[in-house]
C-alpha cells in the first residue's frame, strides 16, 4: 500500500493551519486519507477545561441569555459556573445518578441547562439533552416516551412545567426519576441544591478524578426516521479530542484574547453542544445564548441580539443565512459591523446554496473590500461532531474539507460514488443498550459506516477537500437506469427556486422522471403573490406568479442540460409544514428525504399520475 502525503499553502493568512494528507490507496479500491499533523495532547476531560478557566479567568463572562431584546443579558462567569456547577454535581450523586442512570434534560438552551449538564459531566454522570420538539412540537409524544424508557433516568430536568405539562403527564409511569422543575427559584440557585453542599465537596472531587477519557459523557439521540430514536454514546475523550484538533486547524484559537459566539443552535444536537459550546468552553470564551431561530416571528430576536453581540465565529445553518442575508441588505449598521468584525462564517448540517454563498461574498466585499472566509465541515452525532474541515478558503459553496488530526477517512467505491467510513478517538464505541446497531454500524476496520458519500474537489490534490455527495442510501436509480445523485439535485434545485422554496425532497424511484416535493418559503410566496397574510395558503401558492416562479426555476435547471437526472418535468407545492412526529424534519429545519417520501407517498404516486411534465397543484 504507497502512501503520498500532499501539501497545500493555506490563503488565509494566521486564520487557518495549512493543511497537509497523507493518501493511501489498498487494493480494493479504497482511498484512505489522514491529516500529517499528529492530533495533539488531550484533555481527560471536559471539566477540566472549567477547572482551568475558573483558575485563569474567573470574572470572565462564560454564557449569558435573555428572553426577549427589551430584557437585559443575564451573565454566569467562569468562577460563578464552576462553583455552581459542583453544587448541582454533589445533589446529583446524592439522588443516586451514575453511569447507569443519566439524567435527563428537557429544556430550550439556557444556563440552567448548561450548569446541569456540565455538572453531570463533571462527576462522570451521562447526561441526554432532548430535543424540545418531541416536547414541544409533538402531538403523540412517542419518540418522547421511547427515549424517556430507553434512558431510565435517575433525574428529568424541565426548564418550565407549564411548557412541558403536557410531555411530563405523557410520560408519566415510564420512568422512576427525580423531577428539577427550572420554573421555581428554588432549584438551581437556591437551596435545594445549596444544602449540604459542603459535606458533598469530597464526593465530588473524587467523583471528578475518577472521570476517565472513555467515561459515557453524553447520550445524544439521532433523528429517528427510520424508527425510535437510538442514543448515540458520547465519551468525553470524543469531544475532548474534538476539540484539540479544532484548535489546531484554528490556530486564531489560541492567539485571539477575546471568543464570542451568539449561537441559537439546540444542545439536543451535536453542531450545537459538542462543536460550538465546547469550543467557547475550551477556549475560554463567551457564548450569548441566543433565544431566537431562523424562522419567521423568531429572527426578529437573533437579529437584535446581532445588532449588540458580534461573533467572533458566526455559525448557523443555510436557512439561517437566507434570513440573515435578507437583513444585511436592508440593515447598513448591521451589515458594517457583522463584516468588519466577524473573523469567519461557518456553515453546517446542509450545503449553503450557491446564490447565498455569493451573496455573502458580494456583501461582505462591498462592505469592507475583501471576503470573509465562509468554510464548512462534516461528521455526525456519532463522530461528536468534526471529522473532516475545510480549513482553507474553497472556491464555491460545499467543500467540507479534509480529515482533521487523529481522524481516518476510508473512501470505498459504491457503484458511481465513493462511500466514506470514519476511524478516530472522536468516533462513538455505540449505542447506548443497542447491541445489534451497535455491531451494524461498524465495518471490520473499525471504521464506522455514516452512509454518506463524498466526492473530490481534485482528484489530483486531496488538500482541496471533499464534496458531500449524497447518502448513499437516498440516492435511486430512474427506470432509464440513470442514477439521480439526490444530495447535489436538492441543493441545485433550492438554489434555482428561491426565494420561492424553503427545502425540496427529491423523488422519481423507479420513475420514468424526476420529481420534486416542495416546502414553500411561505413569506416569500406571499410577497410574490402580493397576497396578504389572511389569504389562505392554498390561495397563494396556486397564484400565477408563485407557479410562473416555480415553473422558470424548473426551466432554468433543464436547460443547463445534463440529463433526465438532473432536473424535475413536476412539482407539488406543499400546504402542510414537516411533520416532527413523522420525523420530516428536526428542530435545527433538517429535512429528512426518507420520511418525507414515506409520509407523503400518496402525494408522489399523484404527481405521477398525471400525464408527463404536467404542474401538479398544491395540495389542498
């Protein structure tokens, strides 16, 4: 087996390290890519880094959080937060809890859940933040109870009982856990977890040494699309080693004084709690807890929370960026201090479509002359998060880099694709009391099987990174025999349909002809239409300028040419938003293609039912 290790001088000065791959090819056909750079010391533990920063900086601000933007912030230093946070660990061993019985969060982003979980962190407690949609969002709460089941906790954690009055009654008699109501001043500030700290000192600290790099951290869970959500374990050498090579790739890390982040991204999720509230915590930095999300009613508050914190890294997902684009445009004092202050643009989960990306380009270089770096990355829950980065500026929308140290890429042929496999200390041992999964989701390497595809930017230059190239499983063939590469058609399709669409589900399966199932961007609709918000939905998307739109965008994708697999001859708009209980999409707006088409089956054989290339109306 050769191996050729291939450099790459990096265009962005002190920002990023230059990345450097090491290729071996093996005799099946395999690629296997790993960075040169050694992955550097690891700490034990997350809690070490509170320890540290509590030492070093304990009047700096760690998190702050306001509900609304006439509310002033509400601040927690380093030395308030580990004070706080060893209290609540000392209550925590007292219940009981341990490595067989976590505890359970059931809360929007806040600093009460922060100080929770890292307080059973810090004692070697598993802790599982859920997403507030199976509390909040759901109707028949039964991925709420199959988790609340699976988990057995020793103690549940709501952040309000009248909010999540109706999740707690749903999963009452499943569980034997200690409830911490968040609504009532007593609890995290006051003296049920105050009491007796101070017989609880030495449980802790021996608690904390005790902590080892393969203790179970977290319990994060996957969507669930194709049944009950699994829980992916999280030991802390995962997110530790995470972390290190992060800074590595960012060396801006360690040289700037001053990290801050304004993020909304959910702690349920892995980009959320893992990525970026570990690496505020790593670095000793301050994340503003922003209570608004991308979605209309909800951007008015990140906004004005923009317009008085300007991060350090912006990180959000493309959803996020088309509102915050929008705002730039209109918003000069915005738009002046985001660019000159904002060091890097970061974007997970999906590709950022081309026409946002060379907005913000066109933005930022009428705004301060040159281009702020917009880079990406990839990996999963199971790798916590980061496996590969593109730590170099990319040349369009899409790169997500090249392995970061201590992580292995496999790439293995799969009919027209490269399937990609990950080995790493960031990789998951499992799924928490999942034996089969467990076995299912590794190969006989140890690489784990993340079911996705990349494809190279230069086949000749590893260094210039990868593209992701679809789920291998999603992908399909049409009965022409030509595959359709479902993951490069959605982001090619939302770029040629905006601002008309929010996201786009790619059908045809066993068809003679593409289709696509359309989330309508509703507030864009309604300005096109010129219809006010009283006007029913249905109205509004069956306007002719909504469906003129939508007709030019599908126009547009055929005539570049390319094939049958490359453009949709129909469309159906859709009436009803993503089904959470369905497990259409998650609470950071990722679609899931798969149970969209199964929820929606009898929509796709009517688009198919009617004569070839005809406009399918909306559904009523």
């Amino acid at each position: 087996m050769a191996a050729l290790i291939q450099r790459r001088t990096s265009s962005t000065g002190d920002l990023f390290a230059e990345p450097s791959i090491v290729v071996s090819r093996t005799r099946d056909g395999s690629v296997l890519l790993k960075s040169d750079t050694p992955l550097g010391a690891v700490p034990r533990c997350v809690g070490e880094w509170l320890e540290t920063w509590a030492v070093r900086t304990p009047e700096r601000v760690f998190l702050a959080q306001r509900s609304a933007a006439d509310v002033p912030w509400q601040y927690l230093t380093y030395g308030d937060a580990r004070q706080r946070v060893r209290k609540v660990a000392g209550w925590l061993l007292a219940q009981g809890l341990g490595p067989e019985r976590p505890l359970a969060i059931l809360s929007e982003n806040s600093i009460d859940h922060a100080i929770l979980m890292l307080a059973a962190m810090h004692v070697g407690i598993p802790v599982a933040s859920v997403s507030t949609a199976y509390s909040l969002m759901s109707k028949d709460f039964e991925k709420l109870r199959s988790l609340i089941a699976l988990l057995d906790p020793g103690a549940i954690f709501v952040s309000d009982a009248r909010a999540y009055g109706a999740a707690l009654r749903a999963i009452e008699g499943i569980h034997r856990a200690v409830r911490i109501d968040g609504s009532l001043e007593q609890t995290l500030c006051g003296h049920v977890f105050a009491a007796s700290a101070s017989d609880r000192e030495g449980d802790v600290e021996r608690a904390f040494r005790a902590v080892r790099p393969d203790t179970v951290a977290k319990l994060l869970f996957t969507s669930g699309s194709t049944g009950a959500p699994k829980a992916v374990i999280n030991t802390q050498r995962m997110m530790t080693s995470n972390q290190t090579a992060r800074a590595q790739v960012w060396p801006f890390l360690n040289e700037i004084s001053e990290f801050v982040i304004l993020d909304w991204l959910p702690w349920s999720h892995t980009f959320g709690t893992n990525h970026n509230f570990n690496c505020v915590l790593r670095n000793g930095g301050t994340l503003y807890i922003d209570a608004g999300k991308p979605m209309p009613g909800a951007f008015e508050l990140s906004l004005a929370n923009l317009r008085e914190v300007i991060p350090t890294v912006y990180f959000n997902v493309p959803r996020g960026f088309e509102m915050l684009v929008a705002a730039l445009r209109e918003d000069a004092s915005l738009r002046d201090r985001f660019f000159s202050q904002t060091k890097l643009i970061f974007y997970a989960g999906a590709a950022l479509p081309q026409n946002l990306w060379e907005s913000l380009e066109t933005l930022s270089l009428a705004t301060i002359g040159r281009v702020v770096p917009m880079v990406s990355a990839w990996g999963s829950t199971e790798t916590a998060p980061l496996a590969l980065d593109c730590h170099f500026r990319a040349m369009r929308s899409g790169n997500v880099g090249v392995p970061i140290p201590g992580v292995e890429i496999k790439l293995l042929p799969s009919g027209d694709k490269l399937e990609v496999r990950v080995r790493g200390p960031n990789v998951t041992p499992g799924y928490w009391k999942s034996p089969e999964p467990t076995a299912q989701a590794f190969d006989d390497e140890g690489f784990y099987r993340i079911g996705d595809a990349m494809a190279f930017a230069d086949e000749a230059d590893p260094n210039k990174g990868l593209f992701f190239d679809g789920r291998v499983s999603e992908d399909f063939k049409l009965l022409t025999g030509t595959w359709v590469s479902v993951g490069r058609l959605r982001v090619e399709a939302i770029a040629a349909l905006a601002p008309l669409v929010q996201d786009v589900v790619i059908t045809g399966h066993d068809r003679n002809h593409v289709g696509f199932i359309i989330f309508p961007n509703i507030a864009a609709c309604r300005k096109v239409s010129g219809s006010s918000d009283q006007e029913p939905l249905a109205d509004v998307l069956r306007s002719l300028p909504v469906r003129n739109g939508i007709a030019q965008g599908l126009a547009q994708l055929r005539a570049r040419g390319g094939g049958s697999s490359t453009y949709a001859t129909r469309a159906v708009l859709l009436t009803e938003p993503p089904s959470v209980d369905g497990g259409e999409i998650t609470d950071k707006g990722y679609i899931n293609q798969r149970a969209v088409l199964a929820r929606r089956a009898e929509i796709v054989d009517r688009m198919y039912g009617a004569a070839d290339e005809q406009w399918i109306d909306c559904p009523a």
